[in-house]
C-alpha cells in the first residue's frame, strides 16, 4: 500500500514558511504598532497590504556590494522615477507615476515553475528576505537611445533558479509581468499588443552574476511605475527586456516569444545585446541622451559591460 500522508487543513509546505527575518520585522513592526494581540489588526484599520509595505520598508537602504558598482554619478532619483516605460499605465513616459494609484502590488505572488524539480510560488517580499537584499549601481540603456545610471537593490536571478533546480532540458528563461486591465488605465488604448508583457533570456543569461532580480532602487522600495514589487535588471540588455511587476518567472526548453519581439522583431530582436554599432530601423544607437543632464554620449558594447560577459558569448 502507498504511504500516504494525510495533510491538516492548516498544513503550509517549507517553502511558504515566512522567512525568520521577515517574520521578525513583522512582529518588530506590529510591536512598534502596539499591535500583537489578537484582532487587534483588523480593529487598528490597517490592511494586511499596509502591513507588507512597513514589512517590506524595514530591508532597505541593503548594503552596496562595491565589486558590482562602478564609480559612477547616480541619475537623479526624482528624475528616473517620473520618467517612466510602463505601457499598461500609458505611453507618455512623464505621466505614467501619476497613473499607477489603483495598481496592488502587495500581497503579490510569484510563481516560478517550468522544467525546474522544485517548482515554488513565493512573494515577492518573501523573496527579498530569503534571498538578502544588496544595492549594485548599474547603467542603464533604453532601447529609445536614452541611458541613466540607477542604484537597484536586489538580488542575482541566479540564486531562485538555483533553488528551483533547473532541469538539463531548461534552455531559456520567460518572464511574465502582471496585466490587470481595471488596475492599468493604459491597456485600453493598446487593446491590440500581445499582452501580457513577456519577456525572456538564454539560461545562461538569466544565469549571469550580472542579471538580477530588483525589489527596490534609490534604497527604497520600487516606486509602482519602475516595476514594484519585482522586476528584472539585465544591464548589458536595453531596458525593454527588463519586465517589471513580475508575476511568473518560467523555465523552457524553447525560445519564448515576446511582446516587443512579437509586435517588431526586427526593431526588438530577442537578443536585445547593446550594440552601438547595430542601428535600429529608425535612428542610430551610437550614442545616448543622458537622462538627467541631456549630455549626448557615446554608447558603450555591451552598455559597458563586455569584460563581464565575455565567457557568456564567447565565440
Ligand atoms: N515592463 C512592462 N511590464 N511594461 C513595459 O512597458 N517597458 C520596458 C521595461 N519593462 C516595460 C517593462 C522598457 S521599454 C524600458 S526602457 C524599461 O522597462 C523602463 O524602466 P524604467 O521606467 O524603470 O526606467
């Protein structure tokens, strides 16, 4: 006879333990509230999401990790976070954080599974909190020949999908973002694009030192309109292949199709490497706008980053 095992109802698998951390914050934080008796949350009027947000507050500013960030001039907090791609808030880069006040980003689920033994669904906070948080200042570049230098924190990609297991079959790694019509006022307008925004890489790409997963930058929390409450940061990559508000990170052993790459592939090849000598159908990418100053500058191989990768595309 199988041995079976019989579950009780309130039985939650190790993986949806909340990390020690975090359950410390949240007590420290509900203690600092007063609030640890019994029902004394719903009578405080707090919602569980507020209660998130304080818990998630309590990891940042993380420690910068020096052997990842160049000297550098960081853009302009205020700069980057008005300044936005975010197409599920609309296409006017400068009103998308005015537009994103319905948008829930806690609880928020993650659901990564594909060909991987130990598929897991964890939030996005858990994540944080088990992964450790650290603050890298990468470059950035848009695909739109714009570029600013932005302190993520976060954790490498590398670590979930080392916990996951991958299978010898995975190859490539696809992305899911969030698409929730009544929460996102841009959708309606762009009833035509393949959404939900997907996007994807190599194995080997998601599995480089350099790609991360960021919860937060400027040592906060992501602002909703840079991808809160996880988004990808791939730097060598323009930025449209950094999917924001993440809700499913799968494993494949096929080249995911993408929206950008679905809408224009010639415009937005999958591969996405920053290439100053490669123009793009419409203008050239041999130099970029500095967000915040206007400086025209030239564009970097690899946005700068080809010392790094050059095991990864050797050829
Ligand atoms: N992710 C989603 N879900 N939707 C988007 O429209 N735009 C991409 C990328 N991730 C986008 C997205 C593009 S084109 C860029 S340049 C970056 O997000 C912009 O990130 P930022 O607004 O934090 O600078």
């Amino acid at each position: 006879m199988p041995n079976l095992i019989f579950r009780p109802d309130w039985h939650l698998p190790e993986s949806r333990v909340t990390p020690e951390r975090a359950y410390r914050n949240r007590r420290k934080f509900l203690r600092e509230l007063g609030l640890t008796g019994g029902g004394l949350l719903a009578a405080s009027g707090l919602l569980e999401s507020d209660v998130h947000a304080a818990d998630a507050r309590q990891l940042y500013p993380a420690k910068r990790n020096i052997a990842f960030s160049p000297d550098l001039p960081l853009s302009k907090e205020k700069v980057f976070t008005t300044y936005n791609n975010f197409y599920e808030f609309g296409t006017d880069k400068e009103a998308v954080h005015q537009r994103v006040d319905k948008f829930v980003t806690a609880p928020w689920p993650v659901k990564i599974h594909g060909l991987c033994e130990k598929p897991v669904t964890l939030d996005a906070q858990e994540l944080a909190a088990e992964f450790g948080l650290e603050e890298r200042v990468y470059r950035f570049r848009c695909v739109e020949a714009w570029s600013a230098i932005v302190p993520w924190t976060g954790f490498e990609l590398r670590k979930l999908l080392e916990k996951v297991q991958p299978k010898a079959g995975a190859k490539f790694v696809k992305f899911v973002t969030a698409f929730r019509p009544e929460q996102m006022p841009g959708v309606a307008r762009l009833r035509g694009y393949p959404w939900p925004y997907t996007e994807g890489l190599t194995l080997g790409e998601a599995m480089h030192p350099l790609t991360m997963l960021a919860t937060g930058v400027y040592g906060k929390p992501l602002p909703k309109q840079n991808g809160a409450p996880i988004r990808l940061v791939v730097p060598w990559k323009y930025g449209f292949k950094s999917g924001k508000s993440l809700v499913e990170i799968e494993l494949t052993d096929k080249q995911p199709k993408t929206l950008w790459e679905t809408l224009s592939p010639e415009e937005y090849p999958f591969e996405a490497n920053v290439d100053p000598a490669i123009p793009h159908a419409r203008w050239s990418q041999a130099t970029e706008r500095v967000v915040d100053s206007g400086d025209r500058i030239r564009t970097l191989p690899l946005n700068g980053y080809a010392a790094q990768l050059s095991a990864l595309y050797k050829k």
